[in-house]
C-alpha cells in the first residue's frame, strides 16, 4: 500500500513531457491543479455523473493541452475503441473541408452536379437548389418523416434514393436533423477523391493526430456512412477536439485551414430559440453549438466531443445512456466551475484520491447474493424454442452453481455461443452476430431462487443487455431489456421447454 501510495503521489507532483521524435503521439499528463483545476471539483463531476447519468463508459478531461483526469468504466477500457454515432458527422465535416481546400468542392456547389446519373428524370426547383452548404447545415428542405426511415442497409443505390425524396422547403431555410444528408457528404467526397471518407482521412487526419486503426461502417455500394459507423477510442475524440480548439493546427502544421475550423463550429442555421436547450444554440456544419458559447460534436447515446474555447479546454465521453442532456448538465455544473484561470495550490491528497477514484471505475455487474436451491436440478439441461425475433433458438445449462457461477450455450442464429458468468465480476468473451463478432463482458447471478438474471455488455458500443432467466419445471422464460434503444427498452419474452436431462 506504501509503495503505490508513493508512486501515484508522484504522479501527482510531476507533469508528463511530450518529447520531439516520440511516437506515437499521446497527450502529456499533468495534475489537475498544475493547469488551473481541483481534484476536488473532479471528484465531485465524478460522483454526481455516477448519480445522474446512467452510465458513462469513459471521460477524458484535457486542459492547455494536457489530460488532467481520465477514466473508464470496466469492461470499457483506454485502449478499446467505441461506436460514436453521428459524433461521426463531425469527422465526415472535416473531410469535406479538406476536400474544399484540396479544390476538390465548393460549398456552393449543387449536389445533382455530381450524381447526373442518379437524378429523378424531373428533379423539383428545391431539389436542383440544394447545395453542399444545405447538406452540412442539415437545412435540405426535407421533413422529417421523409427521411426517418432511410434504408441505409438497402442494396440500392442509398444516392438515388436521397435524391428521390420530396423537398419540400426552399434548402437553406428549415432546419432537420438529417442523417442521410451526412451520407451523401460521404459519397460526394468519394465521388470527387476517388476513396472513401474512412481512407481520404486516413493520411490527412487519422495519422498525424495518431488515431490508430479507426473503422467505418460502409453501405453496400462501399460508402462510408458519413452520418455514423465511425469507431475510435476516448483519448482519439479528445485529438479530434484540440485540433478544432487549435484552430486545425497540430505539432506545428496546419492539418484543416483554420477558416474551415471558424466556419464548421459557427452558428450557420438556427435550430430553435430556447435559452436552456443544448439543441437550440444554433447549427454549424455538422457540429452543434452549446450553450455557454462552447461547440460540439455528439453522437446517439451519449458520445461527445465538447469544446470549450473560451477555457482552452476539451472534454471527450462515451456512454451509453437514454438522457444526453444530463451528460452535459453535470459537465455544465461540475466542471466549468472547476476551471481557474491560473495554477492552483497543490493538493497532492485530493490528486491521489482522484486517480484510485479513476482507476476503480467500472459498471456495477450483477452481485446479487441470493443463492438456489434449483441450481443442481438444472445444471445439464437443454431448453428449446419456438422461432422469436430474438433468435434464440435453445439454452444448455452447462453449470450454475447455487453461488451463481454459471456456463451457458445459447445458440442464437444457427451458432453455438458459450457464455460464463459470476456474480460481482466482468467475465470476458466473444459473441456472433448475424454479420460480425463482438466482445462482450458478462456477469450473472441468482436475483430469485428462480431466477438467474445475466448482464451482457458489448464493450466497443453502448449497449448492454439484461437476460432473466425464470426456471419452472420443465419450462425457462427469458425477459429481456435493453439499456438504451427505442421508447421502450423491455424486449419479447420467450418460453422454451427442456429436452431432457443430460446424464451427470
């Protein structure tokens, strides 16, 4: 205890540097109060987003240019990359003002400029109006429920579709959030560069700030979604937001012309009027604007990219989360206050207790402590079931002990998948989906003597699932329940029914 007291102490008292010739890039490290901030005050931003939002899988605090409080949630970890949604958009901005510079685009350009091809043989007034710029202020001209159903897993032409849209306001004058604007930013690019957006930022972004091995969704004519499917990790967010807080500058060169940097995070569209909504604050090119005259990229769930110019700072978070605004909210509270203009005092205990605070985070797994006295006349039993939507097909009680350590094989999908689970602990593995394996983190325990209830985590997304699995007789029903999703995250119930009891 001694000896880790001692090293974390140290870290406390010295900066990290970031010498000329290291690689790969990662931001120097510095104590909080070293750059004008309290451990205390982290401490407290930690405690009530652990109260109010639920849940955070990552934060990383960088002020002047240095970490000054970083964490992840286990399973959720520094070095595992996580889906960012249409924090996406942001990056795909980027990508078209790179293309501007490269004399590739104009703003101004009309979008049927660059798919003749793909046009309706009669294109409306409107749709001949709109323009890159349109596109970029998510100010098409379309309603809302045009555009709520976009097909983006259609092997049709995704490009052909948009343009087959009504328009239905001059473009440039109603705002819509508009994710299928974000993919034709994307096949624009593609169709003027000759590569995706994935590999057209590859040398020009991706590599000079050391964002290693991204990956971006594609539809199925090889387009990069634009509007989603990009996949990095917390500290390549918080790269992302010091080069716009940079004004595009990085290591001593200009990566994105500082005029694009001014534009894209500008009030360009109004979005509404209300003082206290982070979604009225105006709209630039794919970032929105905050309140507090901050900007940000974010993404469904709770991923964000805030910056803070005014306090030369830059916050990055993943989540998983049904309430975006209460991220923001506890930021708000927390942290601005937090932010001095100079050097505070040194407070080498509230520092420590910061980082273990940091190091220990981690989602709550199931640690119920209920035991069963089931347990051994399920164990070796195989359940079936009718077809459901959740394409679960059987269930084999490998083991579950009356503790609630578990081995579990669902096939799910034509495909047998082991699960281990205990109680008070993240068991880690894999699972196949229909088109990719994840890993996940599982953890399970008895909730009843009846009743064993798994929690599954797929640690590269957001999302996470809670299976209780209620034994009666020769019978097990499965409700299910998703932490973020749709209105209602309660998922189908299934019934399945024992084969036979496997001799022991």
């Amino acid at each position: 205890m001694r000896a880790t007291w001692i090293a974390v102490s140290l870290l406390c008292m010295v900066t990290a540097v970031n010498r000329p010739g290291d690689a790969p890039f990662t931001f120097p490290r510095s104590t909080p109060e070293a750059q004008g901030v309290s451990s205390t005050a982290l401490l407290q931003f930690v405690d009530e987003a652990e109260q109010k939002v639920d849940a955070l899988h990552s934060v990383m605090v960088v002020r002047h240019g240095k970490v000054v409080a970083e964490g992840w949630w286990t399973p959720y970890a520094a070095d595992e990359p996580h889906m960012l949604f249409s924090l996406s958009k942001s990056f795909t901005s980027t990508a078209v003002g790179l293309a501007i510079a490269d004399g590739k685009l104009k703003l101004d350009d009309p979008i049927l400029r660059f798919f003749p091809e793909e046009a309706p043989s009669e294109p409306s007034a409107s749709l001949k109006a709109m323009r890159i710029r349109d596109l970029l202020t998510m100010s098409t001209g379309q309603h809302d429920e045009d555009i709520r159903d976009f097909p983006f897993s259609s092997s049709d032409s995704l490009v052909r579709k948009f343009l087959s849209l009504p328009v239905s306001h001059k473009p440039g004058t109603f705002f819509v959030y508009n994710t299928p604007a974000s993919y034709m930013l994307s096949a624009i690019v593609q169709k003027v560069t000759g590569q995706t957006v994935l590999d057209y930022l590859r040398p020009r972004l991706f590599e000079p700030l050391g964002i290693a091995n991204p990956t971006w969704e594609a539809s199925k004519q090889g387009v990069s979604m634009g509007g989603f499917g990009l996949s990095v990790r917390t500290e390549d967010i918080a790269r992302f937001g010091q080069l716009y807080l940079q004004k595009g500058q990085w290591q001593g060169k200009q990566l994105v012309p500082a005029e694009w940097v001014e534009a894209a995070t500008s009030r360009q569209m109004s979005n509404g009027s209300s003082p206290t909504s982070d979604w009225e604050q105006g709209y630039g090119y794919q970032f929105w604007r905050c309140r507090h005259g901050f900007y940000r990229g974010d993404g469904a769930h709770g991923q964000f990219c805030i910056v803070m110019p005014q306090y030369d700072t830059v916050v990055a978070i993943t989540s998983g989360t049904r309430d975006m605004a209460s991220v923001m909210n506890v930021v708000w509270d927390r942290l601005i206050p937090a932010l001095e203009a100079d050097p505070l005092p040194d407070d080498t205990p509230s520092c420590h207790k910061l980082k273990v605070r940091l190091a220990s985070l981690a989602l709550r797994p199931e640690t119920t402590t209920t035991s069963s006295s089931i347990a051994k006349s399920i164990a070796g039993r195989r359940y079936t079931f009718a077809t459901n939507r959740r394409s679960i097909e059987a269930v084999t009680v490998d083991a579950i002990d009356a503790s609630g350590a578990a081995t579990l094989t669902v096939r799910m999908n034509g495909k047998d998948q082991q699960l281990k689970a205990k109680p008070n602990a993240w068991q880690t593995g894999t699972i196949e989906g229909q088109r990719s394996s994840d890993p996940i983190a599982v953890s399970g325990g008895w909730a009843t003597d009846d009743t064993y209830e798994l929690k599954i985590v797929r640690y590269r997304t957001p999302f996470a699932m809670t299976y209780r699995l209620r034994f009666a007789g020769d019978q097990v029903t499965i409700d299910s329940e998703e932490n973020v999703g749709g209105a209602d995250t309660r998922l189908m119930t299934v019934v399945g029914t024992a084969e036979h009891a496997i001799s022991r």
